[in-house]
C-alpha cells in the first residue's frame, strides 16, 4: 500500500473512532434512585465528554481525591440538575494538599 493509502486509511480508522465515542450522562443521587449514589462513584465511571448531574439536595459527605480521578484522561462535566443545590463536604481534615505547598486543609 502506498503512502497516501496509508493515510487515507488512518484517516477513517480515526474517524470511525471518534464517532463511535458517545458521550453519557451519569446520574448522582444519594437515595440510589440514580446510576450512581456518590459523587466518587460517578467520577471513576466518566469518560471523555460525559456529564456527571446531582439529581438531589442532598450533602454528599465525601474526599473527592486526587486518587478518585487519576484514571482520567479526559474532560467531563460535573453539575447539579435544575433546581437541585447539592453540596460536597470533604470528611477526611487531613492536609493532604500540604505536600504540594499548598496550605490549609482540603
């Protein structure tokens, strides 16, 4: 195969590639009416592009730590549904950002 072959090729291996990857929406709520019942739990599932919605009010007493997201390589979208103000409380009081010279607890 010649060189433009090659390409051309590439090209739709490439294309077909990105078309199929769909982007998704995660569902968050605390009562277990959603995909997911934690905010970590829908972090370790987001890929590429996908939104992650909180479908609730509810206070997620949770560490979303570095650890939690170090498999992604990609964007996502984290939101709370229309009307919903969820909050997120970290409940480990540790330093941890310290370590990076960053002061405080995180």
């Amino acid at each position: 195969m010649n060189r433009m072959g090659m390409k051309m090729v590439f090209v739709v291996v490439f294309a077909m590639a990105a078309w199929g990857a769909e982007s998704a929406t995660i569902t968050v709520a605390k009562d277990g009416t959603g995909n997911v019942a934690s905010v970590q739990h829908a972090l370790l599932l987001a890929q590429n592009g996908d939104e992650i919605v909180i479908a609730d009010n509810a206070v997620y007493e949770e560490d979303i730590t570095a650890g939690a997201v170090a498999n992604l390589v990609a964007s996502f979208t984290l939101r709370a549904a229309a009307g919903q103000h969820p909050t997120i409380r970290a409940v480990n009081q540790s330093s941890r950002l310290a370590v990076l010279g960053i002061p405080g607890v995180d």
